[in-house]
C-alpha cells in the first residue's frame, strides 16, 4: 500500500510517498481504503509541527490527512454493521 508520510525529519521537504503491506484488521476493526483525500490548513501545518502540542507527540511516521473519502476493504467477525 503507499501512502504520504513525513520522513527523516520535520517539513514540508520530508513529506514523500512510502510503501508498507496492507494491514490486517484486528479484533473489533475495520479496513479502510482511502480512495480521495482533501487538502486543507492542517494538512500543510502538520509537516511544519505548526500543530501547537499536538505535533510535539506525533511520530514522524505520522500521515497528514485529516479528511480522507474511504470504503470498507474488510472488517473482523466481531463487526456487525
């Protein structure tokens, strides 16, 4: 699966594509496959650590979108609906 992904260190020039398998859901979960996702404010600002505290936590693994368009690739036994 690839995915945006800030990488090495913090800024807009460490945001890049990235590859990793696709997840298995686990107990209670559900797989979503982002097909679209918006571009807005906090996007831009995250990479920046523009997020006041909240940026001081995240892993540099983090992947900036907050508005993504998904559908439900696969779910756990335990979900039902």
């Amino acid at each position: 699966m690839r995915f945006f992904q800030i990488q090495d260190d913090w800024g807009m020039a460490s945001l890049g594509i990235a590859d990793r398998p696709p997840p298995r859901p686990g107990t209670g979960q559900v797989l979503l496959r982002m097909r679209a996702s918006s571009l807005n404010y906090r996007d831009l600002i995250v990479p920046e650590r523009g997020y006041g505290s909240f940026t001081g936590t995240l892993p540099l693994s983090v992947s900036p979108h907050i508005q993504p368009l998904c559908r439900c690739d696969m779910f756990s036994r335990q979900i039902s609906r």
